[in-house]
C-alpha cells in the first residue's frame, strides 16, 4: 500500500504556527478565547495551539477537550469492534460571552464538527464558535466551512488521510493512503 | 453484549468495558446539560412487577438521560392487576417496537423468558432469588473508585444470603474482579453448599475486621414468617453492623432500603465509611453505560422485514 507524504514534521509545526498567529490576529480580545479539541487528535492539536496562542498574547486562555460519541448520527451503524473508544469530556470553564475555536485533526464530511458544536451547547451558550482544522479533505455533506485551515488537501473519497501526532503516534506528519481494502 | 441477564453470562473484559464507559457518563452528569442525544428515536420500556425505588428511578433517567422515548408500567395499576400473563404483556408491549425492554419480577428466570419472547434487549433488573445485575454492577463502579482494583481485597457480605439476589451477583462479580469474598450470616439464612462457589462461609461476625469492605444485606422482614431466625431482635443482637463492629478503615455498603436498627445501626449508616449514598448515584451512570451498551454498540440483528398481513384475511 502506497503512502504519500503530505506534511512533514516541520510543514506541520510551522503550519500550526500560521493557525495560532492566525487565531490571535483575528481574536483581539484574548481573554474572551478558549480552545476545545475534538478527541482524539483534534483534542492534541488543541493543546499544541493553546500553547502557542498562549506565547503570542500571554493571555490565560482555557482550553478543553470533546468526545462526540454520544452526539454521532450512526449510533448502532457500526460493528462492535469499529466503536470508538469513548473518552471523557472536559469543558471545565465558563462558554457563556466566549469565543470557542474548536480544532480537528481533518475536516471531511462535517459530521463530526456537526456532533461536536450539539455537544459544545450541552455545556452551556459561546458567543461565537469558530472552526481550525489541519487538513480540509472536500467531501463535505454538511454546510460547514472552516475559518482557519492548515492544508487543503484534494483527495478522492477511495484515499485516506492520516494525521500522525509525536503525542500520539511518536511522529508528526500527515499522508494519503488508497483506504485498506476498496472492493473492485 | 446482546442482554444483561445476569453476572455469571459476563467475562471480566466485559465488566470492565461497561466500568469504563460509566465514568463517562459520570462527566455527562456535571453539565449543565444533563442529557445525550444518543438514543434519540428509541424506546425503553420498564416493567416492575415488584415495589423498587432506586433502581427503577434510575433506570428511568438513565433512559431519559439518554434521550430515549420511556414507558413505565408498573404491575399494581396495569393490567397485570386484570390477570394478564407476562407474556400476553410482551406481545402488547412489543407492538411498539421498544429497543429495550428493563424488567424485574418476583421469579427467578422471567427476564430469560422476555428475552425469549421479545426482538427487545432485556435488562434483568431482579428476577426472584436469582440475579440482581445491574445492582452488581454499580457497587463495582462504587469499589473502584474509592479502592482502585479488587485484586486480593476482601468483602464480607452480611445478612439474608438466602433470599437476596444481591447477594448471589455481587459474590459472583466481586470473584470476577479477584476480590476474596466471605458470607456471613446465621445458618438458616445461607446456603447449603454455597462454599462451592470459592466463598468462605462465617456463621457469626468473628474475624469481620479483617474485611477492607462490609456489604449489609437488607434484612427481608416480609420473608420471617417462615421462622428463619428466632426474632429481629435477636438477629440484630448478634449480625447488625455498628460502629463497635465497624472498624475506621473498613468501607460500608448496603443495597437498600436500609432497615435502621436491624441490620445496621442508624449512626453507622450516617458515618463517613458508608458508600450508600455513593451506591444510589453510581446506580444513574451505571445504568446509563448498560442502556448504551445494549443499544448503540451496535450489535443488533437486522429486524426481520415482514409484511403486513391485509385485514380480514387470516394471518
């Protein structure tokens, strides 16, 4: 199975870093910002754009991180053993008046940015929701658009894209793979 | 996981699986939303055909919780009181296509029977002497986040083994987890036998400081006519836990409804040591993690499509 390299590690830093100064430029008020990653690679994205954000205005933001299980529109779709893990939510601050930038790893359909902003509201009224992701793939079902992207990326519905993380995956890259068995 | 019908039918992965997701739910329940949209469009039906408090109520809000549509019925006001079989209930009950189906009942085995009756995933929510899963369930949760793993800990579990289904899931659960568990009682009210399920057998209190964890079982007045013990008086003379029995470092449990006085002391009830108000919010997250893993874990067969058979004409 061929991969292609899309982002290499320092594509991928320095690609962060354009998100986070441009989240501070269009944020002038930092104080009123906080940062909520989608689990699971969205949620370590979040965390290293929290603290760049953090180096650039040296304002406290709050930071969190979402798990959409219970939000998903395929709830008993799926087999067993393609369940997601489910992890914990923790939005531990005040979204009332705030800014809330939610981060993915990869935006496709949209479905996922659509669970995560029904779950953000059980947790209470941001003022603005804005949307960072690091890849935007095409293939959107849902009338979403990103405000801050990291890379488009063109791809056919067949290829994969896979974000790989230091924190999680002990590299940092992003790639496109032909998806593992496309029947033919 | 396709019914929760009892302890025994689960492996430890399994228990755990359903401890992790719970501690989810526990998260949901700090919101101020206290609702998931997870099982949007489905239906829950509870059917109690004995009195319960608890783990009817939580049951409930778990379905709620969950955003699923709830039927509640109970046998006192239904039409069980007009002498409908449990089974001619099924059938009506299943016209509405319910996705679950929580049932407790004074005989053992009529969970088993549902099950056998209805597309629905059956909960046994207490069926006779039999099991009391989900009640098995929730004290583990409870244990585990006060004393981490069970591995090598010991329980005690006290009181009316005889009768009480509690009894017979927590014994099964509390192995399952690696904990040493003893029965203790008065002989009339254990089991004979029971020993060969790898559980120690004390007829008196003696050696109970040993425990890390004394589960009281509520003492069923309704069943003493029989003359099982020779007064309640006499029994909590020699069985009640209080505070001269309970050592400082030694947790409390009970499953309730406690009868202050009988099989605990009302002051050990109130004391820091007691999990029993920890047991009842345990039982919502629990209860919620059962539900979901019954019905969105996907793991369902395909209902079978079948025709409508046109009016007028024999099935």
């Amino acid at each position: 199975m061929s991969e292609k390299v899309v982002l290499e590690r320092d594509d991928l830093r320095r690609t962060l870093r354009r998100i986070a100064h441009e989240i501070a430029e269009a944020n002038p008020e930092p104080e009123r910002l906080a940062i909520v990653g989608i689990h699971t690679r969205g949620a370590v994205i979040a965390r290293r754009l929290h603290a760049l954000i953090g180096e650039l205005t040296e304002a406290e933001i709050p930071i969190g991180d979402l798990d959409i299980s219970f939000y998903r529109d395929d709830v008993g779709a799926r087999s067993p053993a393609a369940q997601p893990v489910v992890h914990a939510s923790h939005v531990d601050f005040d979204l009332g008046g705030r800014t809330i930038v939610l981060v993915d790893d990869v935006l496709f359909t949209g479905r996922t940015v659509r669970a995560a902003i029904d779950a953000l509201f059980d947790y209470g009224r941001p003022q603005r929701v804005q949307l960072a992701v690091l890849c935007d793939r095409g293939h959107r079902e849902l009338p979403f658009r990103p405000d801050y992207v990291g890379k488009n990326l063109p791809t056919a519905r067949s290829e994969r894209v896979n974000v790989r993380l230091e924190e999680t995956d002990e590299v940092d890259e992003v790639t496109i793979s032909e998806a593992a068995e496309v029947a033919a | 996981m396709r019914h929760l019908l009892a302890i025994e039918d689960l492996e430890r992965d399994e228990i755990e699986a359903i401890l992790d997701r719970a501690e989810s739910f526990a998260e949901v329940g700090r919101r101020d939303i206290k609702k998931v949209p997870t099982l949007r469009g489905r239906t829950v039906v509870s059917l109690f055909y004995e009195s319960s408090t608890r783990t009817s109520a939580s049951f409930e809000l778990a379905a709620k919780r969950l955003s699923a549509d709830l039927i509640s019925l109970k046998a006192a006001g239904s039409s069980v009181d007009k002498g409908e079989s449990l089974k001619d209930t099924c059938a009506t009950l299943s016209a509405y296509d319910p996705a679950a189906i929580v049932i407790r009942h004074p005989y053992a085995g009529a969970a088993q029977l549902v099950a056998g009756w209805s597309e629905a995933a059956v909960v046994n929510a207490g069926d006779g002497k039999h099991e009391h899963p989900s009640q098995a369930l929730l004290d583990l949760f409870t244990l585990r986040r006060r004393l981490g793993s069970l591995e090598g800990r010991r329980i005690w579990i006290v009181g009316d083994v005889l009768h009480s289904r509690v009894a017979r899931s927590n014994l099964i659960a509390f192995q399952a987890m690696g904990a040493e568990v003893t029965l203790c009682g008065p002989p009339a009210l254990i089991p004979r036998g029971i020993e060969q399920l790898g559980c120690t057998v004390s007829y008196s209190l003696d050696g109970i400081e040993e425990a890390d964890v004394v589960y009281a079982l509520r003492l069923q007045k309704e069943r003493m006519a029989e003359s099982f013990i020779p007064s309640i008086r006499e029994y909590a003379a020699r069985f009640q836990i209080d505070s001269r029995r309970l050592g400082p470092r030694q947790w409390l449990m009970h499953p309730g409804p406690v009868n202050r006085g009988v099989e605990l002391s009302g002051e050990v009830v109130d004391s820091p040591q007691s999990l029993i108000a920890e047991q009842v919010a345990s039982g919502l997250v629990v209860r919620m993690a059962i539900l979901y893993e019954l019905l969105a874990s996907g793991e369902r067969p395909a209902p079978a499509e079948q025709a409508p058979t046109p009016i007028g004409q024999p099935a």
